[in-house]
C-alpha cells in the first residue's frame, strides 16, 4: 500500500481530531462525576462552629440529617486553587472505606467552597489522650493503631496521601476509628509568612513533631520552591509513628522543646527517646522506630506495618525485663 504527502496529512489530521474529542469527553465526564456530588450551599443549614484548621473553619449542620460542614478560608479564589479544590473533592468521592470519614457532598460555587461529610460523634484521640487522659489497655490501643493503619494501607493502595495524619484528625467512636480530612492539605498551607516579619514562618502548635526530617527541611522562608506539597506515603508513615507513640506516652516527640530545637533535631534525624518514657516491649519498639526512619525508602508500608502487628505476641506491649536487644522477629518482617 503506497501513501502520498497528501495522505499522511490527512491520517495526522485524523488523529488529531480523535485526541481532541477524547479529551473533550474526558473533561466532561469528569465534570458530570462532579456534579454528582455538588450540593447548593442554600440547601444547608448551618449550625455551630465546632473547631477550626489551617484550611478551614467545621460547622455542625443539616442536609438530609446531621452532617459536618467544612467551609475553606477561600473567599476569592483564584482558577488555580479552584482546580485544586475540585481535585480534592475528587479525591474525596474515591473513598470508601470503614475507617474513613464518610463524603457526602461539596458546595463549589465561591464565595463559598465547602465539604459536606458525616457528623463523628465521638472524642478525638488529641482529646482522649492530651485533654482528658484517658488510658486504654494493651487490646484497645492494638485495636485502634490497626484501625488505622487498615485505613492509611487502603488510602495508600488508591494513591491518596493524607499529608495532615495526627491525632487531632483520629475520632474514636466508640471501639471504631475514624479518619478525617484526607489528602487537604499541603505544604503551601502551612508554610504562612508573617507579614510583619517576612523572615518567620507561623508554624501551628504541636505540628513540627508529625513532620518527617524531609519535610522540615523545607522550611524556609526564603525559598519560593518549597511552596512545592513534598508530601508522600512515607512522610504519611512518619506521621503514623507519631501517633502511636501519643497513644503509648501519653505526648508529644520533644514535648518540651522549642520549636528550633524541634526543627534542627528531626531535620538532624534525631528521634525521641523513648527509655524511662514508654515501657513497651522490643517488638512494638523497634516497629515505632522502623516509621520514625530518616531515609523514607527505609520506613515500611503500612502493608508491612499491619502485618508486624499482627505478629505481635497478645498483650506483648509491656516490655520483659529479659526481652533481647538483637531486632525482633516482627521488625525483621518490616525490612524483608
């Protein structure tokens, strides 16, 4: 088969037109998945403001029932974050999971750009342990840090980062956990200039101690690329480690530092100490110590995570005064 100029040009041309259709039909299915899910802030009845973030300000609301509504500090948005925010909401619809905070719905219309979600009627696990000093047994606290780490292990397996995991984002209700606000935040959102003093950067309390040494690194003032989200399933590890070690102590990693002093340990790869803090056996400690890893590519997934849990001996938390130094069978499965 023989083809001239001529028809070569009409095969690209013809090509050409199929990719533009593709992507026409491509835009506007993901515009049409996203209408699904819009819901006309009129339609809500706001309520009580019951806490606020770096992105947001929660509402307790009405829509069908009880729901909480999470409007963003976003009054003028620019396209850019418009697009980010319809991500986000993206993001969110793909989720479905026992662990994680149901999304109902979101309000994508400016002035006001809001997430409609379920209503956690429980204590988050900041309140349960730094506010009212509630102390859970061997099985409960196993329970609830494998809860959890079934919830991250199924974010991750769908390619979604948490990027805020902490204890304040935790619901306990009941013996069920519950995650919340997934995937919306970055490092640009925290990383606020003082505009009195453009060389500090307003770092929220108790948040220096969630970030892994990567992310620390990032914070300067001066340097418009770390307006970059560095943020990744091993950072989210990281943060995970923190979290198990609140519910082991009882506090924060360098609860009585400064936070430069924060800053230069954990970019330094410094971690907490953990002897005279928590008696635990060496199995749990060296899993803690696995998350904590100043190389990301040496934390493990919360795959392996979940499965060196499940090898922890029952009600094999505290530490035996004759347990050996050596790594433990269960931390041997992280590195494997």
């Amino acid at each position: 088969i023989q083809c001239d100029d001529d028809c070569s040009c009409a095969v690209d041309d013809l090509h050409s037109q199929i990719s533009d259709v593709v992507k026409h039909v491509k835009l506007r299915d993901r515009g049409s998945l996203i209408s699904e899910w819009v819901i006309p802030y009129q339609d809500i009845e706001v309520g009580t403001l019951i806490g606020t973030g770096r992105v947001g300000k929660v509402y307790k609301a009405k829509w069908h029932g009880e729901v909480a509504l999470k409007i963003l500090y976003l009054e003028n948005p620019s396209i850019e974050e418009k697009n980010d925010f319809k991500y986000k909401v993206q993001v969110l619809r793909r989720t479905r999971h026992e662990n994680l905070i149901l999304f109902m719905g979101a309000c994508m219309e400016p002035p006001t750009l809001a997430i409609v979600c379920s209503l956690c009627k429980g204590f988050t696990l900041h309140q349960h342990i730094h506010i009212r000093g509630d102390k859970f047994d061997d099985n409960r606290l196993i329970s609830i840090i494998q809860q959890a780490a079934e919830a991250m292990s199924y974010l991750h397996a769908r390619g979604i980062v948490h990027r805020d995991l902490k204890t304040k984002n935790i619901f306990l209700e009941h013996n069920k956990i519950v995650i919340t606000d997934f995937g919306l935040i970055s490092v640009a959102d925290i990383k606020i200039a003082n505009s009195n003093r453009p060389d500090k950067l307003l770092i929220p309390q108790r948040w220096l101690c969630y970030q892994a040494p990567e992310i620390i690194r990032l914070l300067n003032p001066f340097d418009p690329g770390c307006e970059v989200a560095y943020y990744t399933k091993e950072t989210d590890v990281y943060a995970f480690g923190v979290v198990w070690f609140e519910l082991l102590s009882g506090m924060w990693p360098f609860q009585d530092e400064h936070s430069e002093t924060i800053i230069w340990k954990i970019g330094k790869g410094y971690k907490q100490a953990l002897n005279g803090i928590i008696e635990i056996s060496r199995e749990a400690k060296d899993i803690l110590l696995m998350m904590w890893a100043y190389d990301p590519l040496n934390r493990p997934s919360f795959e392996k995570i979940l499965k060196a849990f499940e090898r922890l001996p029952k009600r094999k938390l505290i530490r035996s005064p004759s347990q050996p130094t050596y790594l433990t069978r269960s931390a041997n499965a992280l590195i494997l």
